[in-house]
C-alpha cells in the first residue's frame, strides 16, 4: 500500500482531487486508518484513476464515469465512439450557429433600427406631441414606453413559429413603415398597422363598434377616455381624418399605443390601427371589438 501523497504523486495529481474522487463515490482508498484517520491506497488503483481522470477529460458525466468504473476495455472504447459521435453532432450545430450569427445579427439590427427609429425620430415631433397632448417630458417617457411595446413585439416575433416568421420579414415592415402601406394581415403579430385609403377594408365584418369619436381637432380630445374593453377580445382603432392631420404621420399609431398602454390596463397584443383619409372634411374614430 502507499500513502495518499505517494498515490498523488504517483498519478500526477494532488491529493485534493483524491479526496474529491473519494468523496463522490469514484475511487476509494484500500484502507483508511480508524485511528490517524490516514488514507492508503493500491498501487494498481492508479490504473483506475487514469480511466476515471481519461473518462473525465472527455467530458463525461460523474453519472457516466460511475456507471463505466467496471466496464471492460471493449465498452470503455464503445463509450468513447458515442461521446465522438455526440460532440460530433455538437460541434456541428455549433458551426450552424456560426454560420447564421453574422445574418441573423444583421437582421436584427435591421429591424431594431427601423423600427426604434421610428419612434426616436418622432417623439421629439412638436406636432405629433401636440396631437396626443404631451409637452416634451410627456413625450420621452411615451417614447420609452412605445419602443418598450415594440421590443416586446420583437421578442414575440422570434418566440413564434417559423412560418410566421418568414411571413414578417424586415422587407414586409421596411414596406409598411417607409411606404404607409399594407395591413394587419401583412403584419399580424405587431401591434399597430398603417393603411392606405381602403384601411378600414382589414376589419373583418363582425366585428362591432364600442367607442366612437367624431369632429374632433386633435386625438388628445378623447384618447384618455378609451373604455376598457375587456380581455380576450381583438381590437381594431379605425381613423378617418383630413389630409393635413398630424394621424397621418406613420409613426403616430406606435406612439398613440405607447400613449394608451401608460394608462390603460388592457392594452394587448393583437390591437391594429387603420387609417385612411376622411371623405366629409371631419375627423373620425371608431374603436371596434371582435
């Protein structure tokens, strides 16, 4: 027998990680001393340290090494081909994940960019802050609040499943938000959507009206009186206003939700704004349910 620092220095080891070998169950000493309390081993268990240590270095578990310790040389050898062939595997999704870092960076961004922008360069709109009745400080906050929205939205993007995802691409959202066009079909899973003159044409048939506004000069008038429709319900704002009014500027909706969300408890997902332009000189607004 040997002494434990004999051992240790036999395996190349400290005897810390003896202690630690025997503590976890994976290589006991022959004999420990009932009265010194001193540790001695076999010299012939260093050949089971090198299994352990080789088994350990190659990224097996404890559970792995404990459950090989009494398996034969034909087994430990079948063992190493599965943990090859799984790192194998791992080693090859991560250079997937490589490969699609750098584009699926690059999207991202794209889609940050477009879309905090959106809001970064309108939140310091005099006339849009008007419109809504914030003064400047209003207005920061509304602006953190709205690209809060948009961040969750983002983050509900990647949680959803991949048709969906390829259905919203950077291309679809550059179009709605750089051009005013498009739908909530285009766009179904973000909270606010800007249309064209036939807006109101993306409201399915059943769905009713539950609040309404109309002659008014400025949203401000009434946005704060929104009733709370309840959840579970899908909900469509629907504006129809005079050409000049500050509505039409296409980051008005993202901002107007950031501005209901401060206030109300029941704004969700799934909420979608239309606007298109008045054909009687008045603005309009219908909030409708589904």
């Amino acid at each position: 027998m040997i002494t434990i620092q004999g051992f240790a220095k036999l395996c190349g080891c400290n005897t810390q990680t003896l202690r630690y070998y025997d503590r976890i169950g994976l290589l006991t000493p022959a004999r420990v001393d009932e009265w010194s309390g001193y540790r001695y081993y076999e010299e012939d268990q260093a050949l089971l340290f090198v299994k352990i240590k080789n088994l350990q270095q190659a990224d097996f578990s404890i559970e792995e090494i404990r459950s090989l310790l009494n398996e034969d040389e034909d087994h430990l050898m079948a063992a190493f081909d599965r943990k090859i062939a799984q790192q194998t595997r791992k080693l090859e999704r991560i250079r997937e994940i490589q490969r699609s870092y750098l584009s699926d960076r690059m999207e991202m961004q794209e889609m940050i960019s477009m879309l905090t922008g959106l809001v970064v360069a309108r939140a310091d709109d005099p006339r849009l802050l008007s419109e809504l009745g914030l003064d400047d400080e209003q207005g920061a906050a509304i602006a953190a609040k709205a690209r809060e929205l948009l961040a969750g939205w983002l983050t509900e993007c990647r949680d959803i499943d991949a048709q969906t995802a390829a259905n919203v691409s950077s291309e679809d959202l550059k179009a709605v938000l750089d051009h005013y066009s498009g739908s909530s079909e285009d766009v179904k899973e973000l909270n606010i959507a800007v249309s064209g003159p036939e807006g109101e044409s993306a409201v399915p048939d059943d769905a009713y009206p539950f609040f309404e506004q109309s002659g008014w000069q400025h949203v401000s008038e009434w946005i704060r009186d929104l009733p709370d429709p309840g959840s579970g319900k899908q909900t469509f704002f629907c504006f129809r206003v005079r050409k000049d009014s500050a509505v039409n500027d296409p980051g008005f909706p993202t901002l107007m939700l950031a501005v209901i969300a401060s206030s109300h408890e029941w704004i969700e997902s799934g909420i979608s704004c239309n606007i298109s332009l008045s054909e009687d000189g008045l603005n309009h607004f219908s909030m409708l349910l589904k």
